[in-house]
C-alpha cells in the first residue's frame, strides 16, 4: 500500500487477506480523511460511521476465522443518495423526501453489497432528484471537485465520483440516466460503469427516467469495477426491467489482451464537433492509438442520427421525470431547488406527439448502432466535451446547447464505460468512453483494463487528498 488507505479495491483485498491491515484501519482512515474533507468537498449527505466500523469489524472477524465472503469483504463504498440503504435515510438532496422515502427498506443492490461483506461509509451527494443543479439555499453541502474546487465534480453521481478521486471511499454505487456515473467519473479522473439496462436491478432507487435509468460501479479501475458488478448484476423480481441473464465472473476476463478487438471511431459529431475541446479530443485518440499499438484494429466511421439521439435522450428523460414529479411540483413547487423545478416543469412542454417521435429515433439509433457492432467489438468516444467546467460558469442552457456523448447509449440501453486518459494543462482529468453491444460489459472494461495496465492515469491522486496533506 501506498498509504494509509488504498488506491484500489483489488490493493485492499490483497493486503486484508495478507494480514498487512485490516478493515477496522482502512475504514477508520477513510473516515478520517471524509472529516478532513467532507465540508470543503461535499462528498457525504450522511456519514454512517457507527454502521461502518462494525461491518469492518465484522469483515474483519469473518477473515481471521476463515469466512471469505469475496474481494468485497471488509472493503470501505460509498451509496448514492438515491438508493435505499438500511441505516440511513434517502434525501435525493431534496426537501421533498427529507430523509422520509423507504427509511427501513434496503435497495436489492445494496443488499447483494452488505451480503458480500462491503462496508458503507454513508450516502453520497446527488443533483437533487439526479437533475437539477446545486441549490445552495436548501440546505446541503455543494459537491466540489478535488482536483480544483471551483470547478464542478458534474453530476448526478457526483458524491460517489468525489469519494472514489478523494479516497473518501474505495468504490460506491452511482446511477445513470444520461450521463451520470459517467460524468463524475469523467470530471473526477477514476473509471465509472454504465451497465446494460436491466444488468442490475434498480428498484429501492428513486427513480428519474424510468426506461433510461441504470445503478453503476464507480471506482479507480476497470478491474475494481468488474468486482463490483460481479456482485450487484442479476435478476431480481421487484424490478420488473431487470434482465434474467446469466452473470459472468468479470474480472476473470480481464487479461490485458485486445489483439484484434475491432474498434469503431465515429468521427462526425463525436470527434468533429465545433465544441470539443481539442485537448480533450487528441488525449482520446492517442489512448485509442495505444490501444492500436497493443494489435486494437482501429477504423474511422460515422453514427447517423447522433445530434438527434442526443435530444431524443433528453426529451424521454424529462417527460418521465416529469410523470413521477406531477403533483409535488404543483403543491410544492417551491420544495424543489431553484434549478430542479424548472428542468422538472420542462418535461410538461413536450406533447405525446413528441415523445413518440423521439421513441421512433430511439428505435432508428438504435439500428444504426446495431448495425456498426456487426462490424465493430466496442464503440469509442470521448466522454465529455471538456475537462470539468468552473462550477460559476454552468447553467441549465449551457447544458443544453452543448452536445453529450453518454446519452446516447442510456437511448439504447448499453454499457459504456468512462476512464481517464490524461490530465489537461490545467490540471483537470480528461476521459474516454468504451461501448459495447447488449451485456457486453466484460468486453467493455476487458479494453478499459488493457489501457490501464499500460498507463496510470486512474491511479493518479488530487493534491488535496494526497497523503502528504493528511
């Protein structure tokens, strides 16, 4: 270990199972350093110390007694604030639940977590209700980036993609409706899983699109985020979209080797488009040139339909969004943040007419794509536009007017995975998205960790959380 607290899972469950520390140590060292940090990061709604050191305490007993429940044992996560979890209240960062929604009643995902020995440091900042902006006059801690606090850690995941990057904690769950495991994983520097829709069972969430929304890994690796989903995948009956498909063991198919892997490039839209940041844009394709070095076959093509799918995602997003927030927003419209209740109240300006027809591109897209993974193994792009924006700078018709490269495949329902790429000249992680076909997520993070085992840029620490500073 490099410090105190590992930087990976797979780092921790190796020195557990060693006897060079154990979970009580990592576990008092992560909340330590969420003390430290919490209130100038925004990490944590709810910090369940208490239930924390006694999961870590149990892990602890069961390995010295021979009880290996897996490489999750004893390991400290993080939950997104949307996600029952027994123990603590679920927010959603808003004053509409305050803590009130499902407080006895443990998310099946969490579940499969604390069955496999996990320990929950507490739940994490979300956008409120995974949409809007942060609403400092309701009351919670404003999400910051470790990397540069003035800039956004992005959302909605953005507490889990703040713990991961600050070693707040190991991993943690975060959900994905068009961008937003992905996003923090993107603007936070570690590796973020958005799973096919129906890999993991995603009621006890608060929901947001109901077709869109997905529960993903977040953690530093690819290879972490394989350990993670071998435990959260799988059918589950109170999910009525979840998938009964087998689920493989992930990181057993992890063996550095892409020679002859098939990787498509869309270049309009994707690689072209007038606000891409070019560094952003070169750092992508010197990965992919890595990845071409290492006998990757890389070909330039084109997505019909992109700029169009990116609305399509939008318009679904909020017209179901809208469906479930109805009748709080008419009888407590001011309950909701400045800048939730009008991306809510937007959903109300689209007619059935539109819906349809942006479900009719969902369909046509979707064929497209289809039809480039008959030729192609994964799909790669940038993950965002630009390295995290300052957080003084954003705003909802920015959001709007950019284009986004993650919607696309909540639309289609497949797995992306975010990893960084490279720091800019600024000092902020820049990062690259892998899609593949249906429940191919073992292919997506197999090329996510060929690319890591030849580069460091998920190992890397931001300075205020570096172990120098503790």
């Amino acid at each position: 270990m490099t410090s105190d607290i590992p930087l990976t899972i797979k780092e921790a469950a190796e020195a557990l199972r060693t006897g060079e520390t154990t979970s009580v140590a990592i576990t008092e060292a992560v909340l330590a350093r969420v003390e430290r940090l919490n209130d100038e990061l925004g990490a944590y709604v709810t910090v369940t110390k208490d239930q924390a050191l006694e999961q870590a305490a149990r892990a602890d007993v069961d390995l010295a007694a021979g009880k290996d429940t897996g490489p999750l044992q004893g390991i400290p996560l993080a939950v997104k604030d949307i996600i029952a979890m027994r123990g603590a209240g679920t927010t959603a960062n808003s004053r509409i639940l305050d803590g009130g929604w499902c407080p006895d009643h443990e998310a099946p995902v969490a579940a499969r977590l604390r069955a496999a020995g996990s320990v929950f440091v507490g739940k994490t900042t979300t956008s409120e209700f995974a949409l809007g902006l942060p609403d400092p006059d309701k009351g919670f801690l404003v999400p910051h980036n470790p990397w540069n606090v003035a800039h956004t850690p992005a959302g909605s995941s953005s507490g889990t993609g703040i713990a991961v990057a600050a070693g707040l904690a190991l991993g943690g769950l975060g959900t994905d409706t068009g961008g937003s495991v992905r996003g923090p994983a993107a603007a936070n520097g570690h590796t973020g899983l958005k799973v096919t829709f129906g890999r993991v069972p995603k009621s006890g969430v608060v929901p947001l699109g109901y077709s869109l929304d997905s529960i993903g890994p977040m953690a530093r690796s690819a290879y972490d985020c394989a350990l993670m989903l071998e435990v959260m995948a799988g059918f589950d009956p109170s999910d009525p979209n979840a998938a009964d498909v087998p689920v493989p063991v992930y990181s057993t198919q992890l063996d550095g080797d892409v020679d002859a892997l098939k990787i498509a490039l869309p270049m309009p839209y994707f690689f072209d488009h007038e606000m891409l940041d070019p560094e952003v844009r070169d750092a992508v394709l010197a990965a992919v040139g890595r990845l071409g070095e290492m006998g990757a076959a890389v070909a330039e093509t084109s997505l019909p339909y992109a700029a169009e799918a990116k609305e399509a995602n939008h318009i679904i997003l909020v017209a179901e969004a809208f469906a479930y927030h109805r009748n709080n927003l008419v009888s407590r419209w001011t309950d909701y943040g400045a800048f939730t209740r009008p991306s809510l109240a937007r959903g109300a300006f689209f007619s059935s007419a539109d819906v349809m027809q942006a479900n009719r591109l969902r369909t046509a897209f979707s064929a497209e794509v289809a039809s480039l993974f008959r030729e192609h193994d994964v799909i790669v792009t940038p993950a965002a536009v630009t390295p995290a924006e300052r957080a003084d700078t954003m705003d909802v018709s920015k959001r709007l007017s950019q284009p986004s490269y993650t919607g696309h495949w909540n639309l289609t329902g497949l797995p992306a995975v975010a990893i960084p790429v490279g720091l800019s000249a600024d000092g902020l992680p820049m990062s690259m998205q892998i899609i593949g076909k249906p429940f191919a997520e073992a292919t997506v993070l197999k090329v996510a960790d060929a690319l890591q085992r030849v580069t460091d840029w998920h190992l890397l620490v931001p300075p205020i959380a570096q172990p120098a500073a503790v």
